[in-house]
C-alpha cells in the first residue's frame, strides 16, 4: 500500500508540475530573442561555475565514473553547448528569402519532458535545460533514481539563475519522487508537446509508444577499425583517452577495436603498452561472468568502473597499471558479452584479414546493437575511409579522434551535445546531435508569385494565337489544292 501511495504522489506531483509549466511557457513563448539569450547566458554561467561540485556530487551519489572528467563533461554542457548556440536565431524571423519570397518564423513546441540516465546525470540536465530555454520552451525532469540528488541540485541552480536573469519561474521543473507510473505519466500528459529521452532501449522505445513526439535516442555499440596505415601509437592513444573518460559511460565510447591481421600484433603490443591487459582462461571466464544480468542486460554493478574495480568485483588480480580490460574475440551476438555495448573499462578485439572484411565486422557489431549510432576509424587512406563512410549505418563516422570526445563535440566541429541521434535505422526520429532548432516549430510565410503566372498565361495566349495561325493557313492550302 506504502508503494501505491508513492506512486499517487508522483502522478500528482507530474501533474502538478506540468500545470505550472505550461502557464509559464505560455507567459516565456513571448519573450523576445535578445531576452531568452540573456536567460541562458545566466543558466550558462551558474553552470559553468559550479561543475567542479556537480561533478563531484554526481559520481559519489551514483558510483558511476570520475568526478573530474565528470567536471569536463559539466563544463562541455554548460559553456561548450552555450557557445555553438548562443548567436542562434530560434524565436521570431529566424530566416527569410527575399528572392523566393518565404519567410521562416520559429516557434517553441511547448512544454518539453525530459529523461535523465544515472551515467550522464548532471551534464545531461545542463545541456537539455540549455537548449530546451534557448528555444523558448519549459522543461520537466525526470530523473534517474539513483541520480536524484544530483539532478535535483543541477536543476536548483539552473532555476534559480533563470529566475534571476527574468525567466517566469516555473519554467523548469523536476520530479522528486521518480517511479515508472509518475513518468508515465509525464510522457503521456496531454500537457506535454515533446519528450526528449537520452538513456536505455526500454525508455526509449517507452517515450515513442506514448502517443506524444518524441526525440529520442539509445545505446551504441561502437566499433573502431585500426587500418594498416594509421599510425599505431597514436590511435591506441586516443581510442584509450576515450574509453577510460569517465570510465566509459558515454554511449558514443568504442566497445570494440578492430584491426587488419597484418598490424594486429604491433597493435596489441602498443594495447598493452599504454595499460591494455588482455584476459585469459579463468580471469576472463570470471570477468565474462560477471558483465551481464541473467537477462543479457549491462549488469550496473561494473558500469562506469575503473579495470581495478572490475578485478576486485570479479575476484582477479591484474596488474595495478591496468586501465583496460580486454578480450581476444571471434564472434559477435546476442550470447557473446564482448560482442555488446559495455559502458565501463572493457573493450572487445578483433582481427581480420583486410579493410574489406573489417568493413563486414563493424557492420554486424553494429547490428548488435549499436545501428545508427556512431563509428571509429583510424587511417590515413582516404579512399577506405570514405568507403567506410558510404557504407555504414551510423549518424556519426569519427576520423582518427577517440570516440566518445569527437561524437559529443569536444575533440571534432560536431554540435556539442549530449542526444545523439541514431536515425531512423537506430529507432530514432533524428540523426542529429540534437539541439536548440530540434525543438522549435518552424512557420513559414510564403508570398504569391502571381506576377510570374501571369507571364506563364500570356505565354500561352500568345502561342495559342499563332498556333491558330498557321493551322489556318494549313487548312486554306489544302482547301486550294483540293479546288
């Protein structure tokens, strides 16, 4: 009865918020640009400011990654996302084409519900509370349970700082007794004009069964091929940079290097050099035990992990510079762990015979749940990175940079951004790095070409009027010939 009545309350409380917002939107929907963009400045600076303690506070309450690169990530999401939109026109005329005569006018889509996951808790309420004011919409969180307090105090600041740089207060909100019947709820309220999901396939494929538009994406499974003419050293390097960045909780990190047969060699020894530790035997049997649930899912327990704590948890010993776990791997599938998303210190490896056999690998790793999400490539022959370009089912193809920094903006000219789209293949509505004009309506005013139609009419009059001409002389040199 105890979990029933908290159930009630959570409903009650999503209606509740979701009242308060959309009189607040309708009161923010008449905001000019000029005073929307000061709004998000302010929420950009109070960000800004306090990712050091929200990083900090995110990785003790969920166990999940490194406060520092947790820091990063909040920093990323506040003056990262703030500088790519901040000259953005979203509100208003934000286009217009005087020689076509089409006028594009943004408009907000409203009230916005937003889904948080435990791995990216802080800098994925930062990001989506940025874009989503940039845009002139209200925005309602729904958190992670085990990323609560943390979200919580990301959305207290951010609110704060709205309200004092002008914002309606009310125009943010965040849910504070989390349950599945209260998001629910949320998502299917008719109040709501967008969901915006970032987290697991259950989710996401929640928010699009709805009945209310949804943006939504889900988990990568991402390959990165290592081609006999890329420089060795460097990309184990970055593939490394990418994988250990917050142990691996960004979707976009590799799950799995790929490598021609005539480097894999030199290429496992620089894994090793640089803190790779292949497993074995009884270790990688006790590792493999513990990677997944009796269901097949990512077991929480190793997610965003450090290697050492993955050895303590299964009971090996590794050597204390160790900062990735591997495993030597042939096949690819639902049964085989290495094969699937990891979000944690364990990468998958694999050799081929050439390019065009490690183009087929990453095709099915892909299938195994990573379809439209991203790829990793490290070479220098062109022609086989476009081929890999041309033929992969992924929104983002990365070119020798580590995954996880280039897929989210950092280390690539991409859109900052912490949704990344996967595309209809994927299960998503989009492809992009989702921002501030994925959440806008756009009007467009279009003028009469009349003038141009009445060339066309008096064209054909005048064609018609010699066509007449000569089928009548036509008609009169037959009449003579025939007299």
């Amino acid at each position: 009865m105890q979990l029933q009545d908290k159930d009630l309350l959570s409903i009650q409380e999503v209606r509740d918020m979701v009242s308060k917002a959309n009189k607040a939107q309708t009161e923010f929907s008449k905001f000019s640009q000029e005073a929307i963009d000061e709004i998000v400045y302010g929420m950009k600076q109070a960000a800004y400011s306090q990712a050091e303690f929200l990083g900090k506070f995110a990785s003790e309450e969920t166990g999940f990654g490194k406060w520092q690169d947790k820091k990063t990530k909040n920093e990323i999401a506040s003056e990262g996302v703030y500088n790519h939109i901040q000259n953005m026109k979203t509100i208003g005329v934000i286009h217009e084409d005087a020689e076509k005569k089409i006028v594009e006018i943004g408009t907000p889509v409203g009230t916005i519900a937003a889904l948080i996951p435990s791995t990216n808790p802080t800098s994925t309420v930062i990001y989506k509370a940025l874009i989503a004011l940039k845009s002139g919409n209200a925005i309602i969180f729904s958190p992670h349970p085990s990323g609560l307090k943390s979200i919580l105090k990301t959305v207290e600041i951010l609110n704060k700082a709205a309200v004092e740089a002008g914002a309606p207060d009310g125009l943010l909100h965040c849910m504070t007794l989390p349950s599945m019947e209260g998001t629910s709820e949320l998502m299917k309220h008719s109040g709501v004009d967008l969901i915006l999901a970032t987290g697991g396939s259950a989710m996401v494929k929640a928010a699009y069964s709805s009945g209310t538009p949804a943006l939504g994406v889900g988990p990568g499974n991402v390959p990165v091929f290592i081609e006999r003419s890329a420089d060795i050293k460097e990309a184990i390097g970055k593939i490394f940079s990418s994988k250990t960045f917050d142990n691996g909780t960004v979707c976009a990190s590799e799950q799995a290097i790929v490598t021609e047969r005539c480097i894999s060699e030199k290429v496992k020894e620089e894994v090793k050099r640089q803190g790779g530790y292949f497993l074995v035997g009884e270790q990688l049997e006790k590792v493999t035990a513990i990677m997944e649930t009796v269901t097949g899912g990512m077991n929480p327990k190793i997610v965003g992990r450090s290697a050492q704590d993955i050895a303590t948890i299964a009971g090996i010993e590794i050597p204390k510079e160790t900062k990735i776990l591997l495993c030597e791997e042939q096949n690819v599938g639902k049964n085989v762990p290495f094969s699937k998303e990891k979000l944690t210190a364990l990468l998958g490896f694999y050799t081929v015979e050439d390019w065009q056999k490690g183009c087929e690998l990453c095709y099915a790793l892909l299938e195994n749940g990573g379809l439209g999400h991203t790829l990793a490539i490290h070479s220098q022959d062109e022609s086989i990175i476009r081929e890999f370009a041309l033929k992969k089912p992924v929104s983002r193809i990365l070119v020798n940079t580590p995954s996880t920094q280039g897929a989210i903006g950092l280390s690539t000219n991409l859109a900052p951004s912490f949704t990344l789209g996967c595309g209809a293949i994927g299960g998503s509505a989009t492809s992009d790095n989702v921002g501030p004009m994925n959440l806008i309506n756009i009007r467009r005013m279009a003028y009469g070409i009349d003038d141009c139609r009445e060339r066309e009419t008096q064209d054909s009059k005048e064609l018609s009027s010699i066509d007449i001409e000569v089928i009548t002389q036509l008609v009169m040199e037959s009449l003579k010939n025939k007299i």
